[in-house]
C-alpha cells in the first residue's frame, strides 16, 4: 500500500508545520495577549478594592449620621413630650380657673335665685296669711255671727300656721 509508505514523510512534515503554528500562536496570544488581559484584571481588581473601600467608608459614614439622626430625633421626642406635658398642665390650670371662675358665678346665681325664692315665699306666707286671716274673719262672721277684728283673726291663723 502506497499510503502507508508515505507516512513518515508526511508525518514528519505535519509535525514540523504543526510545531510551527503551534509556536507563532504560543508567542502571539502568550507574549502579546495575555499581558495586556493581565493588566486589564489587575486594573479591575484594583478599580474593585478601591469601590470596595469606598462603600465601607461610605456605609461607615452612613452609620454615624443614622445614629445622629436617632439621638437627633430622640431628642425632638423627648422635648416634644415635655410640651406636651407642659401644655397639657397648662390647659388644666386654665380649665381649673374657667371653671372656678364658672363655679363662683353660678353660685352667685344660686344665691340669687335663694334670694327672690325666700322673697317669694315671704311675700306668698303673707298673702296666705292674709287670705286665712279675711277667710277666718268671713267664716266666723257666718257661723257664730261674730265680728272678729282683722289683727286678732292675722294672729289666729299665724298661731296655727306656727303649728303646722
């Protein structure tokens, strides 16, 4: 078979132009190449701990005006609360005085309205007294025929209503 009598020179022929590309391609990619991509990944990793520090700091940053805002609003809170209480107080001593102040004036009306009440009862005790007196005066004038001054009959129906 001819094929296989020209093996060992095409073989040592495709070796030899097999080692060649496989060495201008070795040089290409390893020499030009991967030092260019080497430095891209160092620039990467060095754009990333720089990105990195400065999130830390920034996240640190962070922490520290979240903990003033808390202090910050937990003051506010805190004075908040006291005014209310203040005002709160307050509002309960003017509440107090208004109603003091509503207090004495009603009792003042009480006590007045008291007042025109005992007059008007004194004047309705001497009206009642007057109406028995002229009664008692006309009843003993019709049923013992006597005449009965008016001071003694105003005595009479005093004395009873003394009695009760």
């Amino acid at each position: 078979m001819p094929q296989i009598a020209q093996i060992s020179e095409i073989f040592a022929s495709q070796l030899f132009w097999l080692t060649i590309t496989f060495g201008f391609i070795f040089l290409v990619v390893g020499l030009g190449m991967v030092p260019k991509i080497q430095g891209t990944v160092d620039a990467r990793d060095a754009r990333i701990a720089a990105d990195l520090a400065t999130a830390a700091s920034a996240r640190e940053t962070a922490d520290k005006l979240e903990a003033d805002h808390k202090a910050a609003l937990e003051k506010s809170r805190a004075e908040a609360a006291k005014v209310a209480v203040d005002a709160k107080a307050a509002a309960a001593q003017a509440t107090e005085v208004r109603v003091k102040a509503a207090d004495t004036a009603a009792q003042a009306r009480v006590e007045e309205a008291m007042r025109r009440i005992g007059e008007a009862r004194s004047s309705a005790q001497a009206e009642i007294e007057s109406v028995a007196a002229d009664a008692a005066i006309a009843m003993v004038g019709r049923v013992a025929g006597l005449n009965v001054d008016e001071g003694t009959a105003r005595a009479a129906v005093q004395q009873e209503l003394v009695r009760g």
